[in-house]
C-alpha cells in the first residue's frame, strides 16, 4: 500500500480541533458567568420593582403611616374647630337680638 495524499482542501490536524474546542469550552463558560450575574441582577432589579409597586399602591391608598397620622391629626384639628364658628353664630345671634330688643325698648 502506498499513502495517500490528503484530499485537496484544508487540513485541520486533530490537535488543532481539540485546542479549538478547548477554546470554545472556555468562551462558554465566560457566557455562562456574565448569564449567570445578569440573572442576579434580574432578580434583585424585580424584587426591587415589586417593592416600588408596594409602596405606590400604599401612597395611593393613604395607608402609609405618615398619611395616617396626618389624617388623625386633621380630624382632631376639625372636632376642635367646630365648636368655635357655632358659638361665633351663637354670639351673632344674641347681639342682634340685643340690638333688636333694645330698638324696640326705646
């Protein structure tokens, strides 16, 4: 038997083909690292959203503690206010009828 000549064409040698392989081996896994911290980060931006979401719909409802202190003290300030305009027209109404009393007293 005599050899034979390569086929024409381009010839990789089987040590090119596994050093390509490793190369492609390690290009992966730096995909798989760079994936892998963008999920994370993923994660932690939707727990981050979800939070925001929470907060918002809290603000929007007034639930907030804040809002609700603020609401307590508003309607304390209204159940003392009321007294006074009442007793102010109270006031009015017995100096006009002084007044029209003392009209017609005269």
């Amino acid at each position: 038997m005599t050899a034979q000549p390569p086929e024409p064409g381009v010839y990789i040698s089987p040590t090119q083909t596994y050093t390509e392989v490793q190369r492609l081996v390690r290009t992966v896994d730096q995909i798989n690292g760079k994936i892998d911290r963008i999920l994370e980060d993923n994660r932690e931006i939707k727990g981050d959203v979800s939070d925001h979401e929470t907060r918002l719909r809290a603000l929007e409802l007034g639930e907030t503690e804040r809002q609700k202190r603020e609401t307590m003290r508003i309607d304390e300030l209204e159940t003392r206010r009321w007294p006074f305009p009442a007793l102010g027209a109270v006031a009015a109404l017995v100096g006009a009828a002084g007044g029209v009393a003392g009209f017609f007293l005269r």
